[in-house]
C-alpha cells in the first residue's frame, strides 16, 4: 500500500468546512492533538453507541445495558456518571436502541464495520464505516449510522451515509445488482433518514469525495473562523482567534465526535474492487 495516498475521513471533511484554522492545527501544524474534553453529551453519545454495538453482537439488552452501565462509571465519564441528567438520558436513548433494534428483521448482521477505501490511481484514500449492517435478503442490504444528538444538518448525514455506504461495498464486497437502504437513526427523536443507494451512487461518491480532497490539498490559507463551534474545539486555548467567542456548551449540545488522532492515523486496509472505480 503507497504511503502517499491522500486520507480523508468525514471529520477531516467537517473540520475542512468548518474552519480551516482548526483543519491546519488537527491535521497539518504537526502538532500533540490535545486529549478530549468529556461533556455529557459526548460521553452519552459514545457510550449508547458502544451499547448499541454490544446489542447488535449478542442480540440480548442486558448485555448492552451492561456495556452502557460499565462506560458510565468509568471516573473519566463522571459528567454523565451514576444521578446525573447525562446518565439518565443515556440509558432513555438506549432503550429506543433496543426498540429500534427488535424492529429490524434481517438474516444476519454486522455491528461497526470500519474500513479504509483506497483509490489508487487518484492517490486517496478514504475512511468508512457504519454503525450497523444488516442483510434482509438477496441483493438487499441495510446500513444505520445511530444519531444521539438534538441537532444534525440533514445534509452532514446525508454525506455520513454515502460513506458509510462505501464501507458496506467494499467489506462485504457487495454485487453491483444489490441495492442498500442507509438510515440515520435518531434515537432521540425517533427520525429516520434513509437513503436509496446502489453502486452508481457509490462511485458518484468516491469522485465527489476525490473533488473535495483535491481542494484540501490545494488549500493554502487557513483563516479562523470563530463561532459557536469554538466550544467544541480541542485547539481552543491555542486559538487567538476564538477568544472573543462566548462558551456555549451548555447551550448546544451538538452530536460531534471527534475522531482521536491514533484513529486518524490507521492504516488503509486493501480494497478488492477498486479497479471499477478507475
Ligand atoms: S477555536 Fe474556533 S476559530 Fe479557533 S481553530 Fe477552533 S474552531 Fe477555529
């Protein structure tokens, strides 16, 4: 595998879009990415999903619950630790999980496939992967990212979702015939947002995605941007630009994941089916 492909994941994407001050200090300063700061809602966030996984391998609640109930309890997860709000919700958010769970009729499935999406010829690489996969029967396959946040832009899931997409084609090594559903699942509201997907859309994908990495690399200026994603910025107290920005986590509570750096830097796994993309 070349060293020299360009990696891009969804959170490269967003942080590219959001402020490229944050996209220099993450991804080109060369900088110690600083450690996260739990809040609650990402705490919660993490730990439903760590629960859904769990349910998805055993298919029992209990087990999930009991994954939920571990995660919580870790002192580094205090904010949302036993008789806090955070704690609560989890646990209310979890049990949609389970509803949500039982409604799915599939003939097997696959909790949290992750991959890398190598395009050789056009020197990219891209990270993929989903919450959840299910096979309903023949050619009919369903992926679902959970969603725990209160606020999401349709849009940003639709673009998870076409990733995610990705990563079912390649792991599973789909036939080009097969058509998958791709969900966001909010467990907080109980909307779902689904999308029809078929290879077509999976290579209109890999050269919409080649186009946005081409204008990352050719990106020379990267001019903060402050505003109330300030708040959730690990590069914060080394921003000048964001100083005058008042904090307002307490006030949003926006469903954002911040991918650690060792994830960043994974190594892309093979692709099988690359050639048809060329
Ligand atoms: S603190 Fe705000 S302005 Fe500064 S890098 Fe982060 S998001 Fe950009």
């Amino acid at each position: 595998m070349s060293g020299q492909l360009f990696r891009l994941t969804f959170t490269k994407l967003r942080s590219f879009e959001r402020c490229r001050k944050q996209y220099w200090f993450r991804y080109l300063s060369g900088r110690e990415w600083p450690p996260d700061v739990p809040t609650p809602a990402l705490i919660v966030g993490k730990g439903v999903h760590r629960a859904m996984k769990t349910l998805c391998e055993t298919g029992r609640p209990e087990d999930g619950a009991s994954e939920l109930d571990t995660y919580l309890r870790m002192p580094i997860h205090e904010c949302a630790g036993p008789g806090t709000d955070g704690h609560r919700d989890a646990f209310a958010l979890f049990e949609r999980g389970c509803e949500a769970h039982a409604s799915i009729e599939s003939e097997a499935s696959w909790p949290e496939l992750d991959t890398w999406v190598p395009w050789e010829s056009r020197g990219l690489s891209i990270r993929a992967r989903m919450d959840r996969a299910d096979r309903l029967g023949p050619g009919q396959w369903q992926i679902v990212d959970w969603k725990t946040g209160r606020y999401e832009l349709d849009e940003h899931i639709d673009t998870q979702l076409d990733i995610s997409h990705l990563a079912l084609r390649v792991s599973k090594r789909l036939a080009a015939q097969d058509n998958v559903t791709a969900i966001g699942w909010n467990l907080r509201t109980g909307e779902r947002r689904e999308r029809r997907l078929t290879r077509a859309d999976a290579r209109a994908t890999m050269f919409r995605m080649h186009g946005l990495a081409e204008r990352m690399q050719k990106t020379v200026e990267f001019e903060a941007t402050p505003g109330p994603g300030c708040a959730f910025c690990e590069w914060r107290p080394q921003c000048a630009a964001a100083a005058a920005v008042p904090l307002a986590i307490d006030a949003l509570e926006w469903d954002e994941f911040v991918e650690p750096a060792s994830e960043v830097e994974d190594q892309p796994a093979e692709f099988d089916d690359g050639s048809a993309m060329s």
